[in-house]
C-alpha cells in the first residue's frame, strides 16, 4: 500500500488518514484528470462574417448513426451568451470514422461529414439548421484522438414554416476526445 499512496502528492502514507478518506482523494485526482483530459479545445469563427462564435465548452466522442454515415467522431461546440438568459449556440460536426484527413465538400446529402447548428437565442423558438453548402478541411489524429480542422463559407439553412432561413459559418476548431484512465493503480518499483 505504501507505493500505491504515495502515488498521490498531497497524501503521505504516514499522515495518519483513513483508509476511505486516501480512497476518496484517489477517486477524487481520477475524476480531475478525467474532466480535465474529456472536452478539451477550442472552436472559434464566426457567423454571417460578422457575429462572433467562440466555444467555452468542445467535446469530442463517437457516435453510431445509421447507414451510410456508420460510427462517426462527433465534435460538439457549445457558446453560452451573457446573463441574464445565458442563451446558447451549439455546433455539431460528424466525420465518418476511418475517412482520411481531407477537404470535404459539404451538400445536404454528403454523408462523410454532417454538420447542424442550433441558435437558442430565443429559448421559446429553436431554430436548428443544417448543411446546404461549404468545405470542411478535417485532419483526425488517431494516436492523440484529436479533430481539428475549418468550416469554410459553410452555409446553413432552416425550413421551418416554410419559411428559408440561412447562415454562413468561418469556423476554426480542435477538439481532443477521451483518454481512458486506468481503473487499477500502477505499483512504482
């Protein structure tokens, strides 16, 4: 037990603490090191060439969708406004797994690379749109899960009401995925 305690730096193996408080303070540096490696990045641009769009929160995961999409990374970029509505607009990207890093030209019906973004601005109307047109340059970096790349002159649009609404996306991004963490401790010699 004693290398396994001192695997933590704020505990001591001679501090005199309990058994369940040094298991509470593992499980505690676990979840740390967990949140601090899952949505990780940054995505960054903006909207009609002039309204900012900048992510506090980016996270990358997979995702299963049907046919011919499949097993996909998905980025999803959340900007949360001021108070007091705190109003949001998130982007998701998902890039069929096992492409190549390349340029993807983006139409309704592309399957390789599906992008929505959803303005919250009014809480009571939603309006969600989707790809019409675009480029998105995608580079995954398997060994470090990372997804990074550009949304270029991506328009978006939304036919609720039948009514057209579009936008134009510049949008820059990286976002890191998960990095599993060990559920057993490693004994130093």
């Amino acid at each position: 037990y004693k290398r396994f305690y001192s695997l933590i730096p704020e505990v001591s193996f001679n501090s005199g603490i309990s058994r369940h408080d040094m298991e509470t303070a593992i499980m505690t540096s676990k979840i740390t090191k967990r949140r601090n490696e899952v949505g990780t990045g940054n995505c960054e641009g903006t909207i009609n060439g002039t309204e900012p769009f900048n992510a506090r929160l980016v996270e990358l995961s997979e995702q299963v969708f049907p046919p011919p999409h499949g097993t996909a990374h998905v980025m999803f970029a959340r900007e949360r406004g001021p108070a007091p509505t705190f109003a949001t607009k998130e982007l998701t990207l998902s890039f069929t797994k096992g492409l190549p890093s390349s340029t993807y030209s983006l139409a309704p019906d592309s399957h390789e690379v599906r992008i929505t973004f959803a303005d919250n601005s009014d809480p009571e109307n939603p309006v969600i749109y989707t790809q019409r047109s675009g480029t998105a340059v995608l580079v995954y970096e398997a060994p470090a899960r990372v997804l990074f790349g550009n949304l270029e002159n991506v328009i978006l649009e939304n036919r609720d009401d039948d009514k057209q609404k579009e936008i134009t996306l510049q949008i820059r991004f990286n976002a890191k995925g998960a990095i599993s963490v060990s559920s057993k401790p490693r004994l130093v010699a």
